[in-house]
C-alpha cells in the first residue's frame, strides 16, 4: 500500500512536472512572440526617427529657402524705395524747372507788352 501510494504520488509528481512545462513551453512561445513584436517595434520607431530627421532637414532647407526669399524682397524693396525717392527728387526738380520757366515766361510776356 505504501509503495502504490508513492507511484501514486510519483505520479501526481510526474504530472504536475509535465504541466509545468507544458507551461513553460507555452511562456516560452509568448516570450519568443513578445520579442518579435518589440523587434517590430524597434524597427518601425528607427523608421519613423528617419523620416522625422529627413522632415525636419527638409523644413530647415524651406525655412533657410524662405529666409533668403524673404531678405531678397527686402533688398528689392528697399531699391524701389530709393528708386522712387529718386524719382520724387526729380519730379520736385522738374516742377522747380517749369515753375522757373513760368516765371521767366510771365517776365518775357510783361516786357513785350
């Protein structure tokens, strides 16, 4: 009797190990899947640093674009202000020359009369 209770117990044993790594068998598949997906993981956060370091290069390249656009309209501008001045220079010049010559005109006009 106490030997069959010890193939009994032996038994239960031999069960419960082979439950265990059954078990562990299956942790074992759950880990290896876990891995893969934070492999995955890895993989597509290196993709997305990538492309956000090429976005970022790229908006630096446009900034710097739109910087110089931006500085060329100023130069420019700041050439029509000065082509206009010197436009209103002459214009005032000009008006000052008529005017003289009215001048003289009405003066010529008065002595032939």
């Amino acid at each position: 009797e106490l030997i069959e209770r010890n193939q009994v117990i032996l038994q239960e044993k031999a069960d419960a190990v082979e439950a265990l790594r059954i078990k562990t068998s299956e942790f074992e598949e759950e880990v290896s899947r876990c891995n893969t997906s934070v492999d995955m993981i890895k993989e597509e956060i290196e993709s997305i640093k990538n492309q956000n370091k090429e976005l970022i290069e790229r908006n630096q390249v446009i900034l710097q674009e739109k910087a110089d656009a931006v500085e060329a309209l100023r130069i420019k501008t700041s050439e029509f202000e000065e082509e206009v001045s010197r436009c209103n220079t002459s214009v005032d010049m000009i008006k000052e020359e008529i005017e003289s010559i009215k001048n003289q005109n009405k003066e010529l006009i008065e002595r032939n009369q």
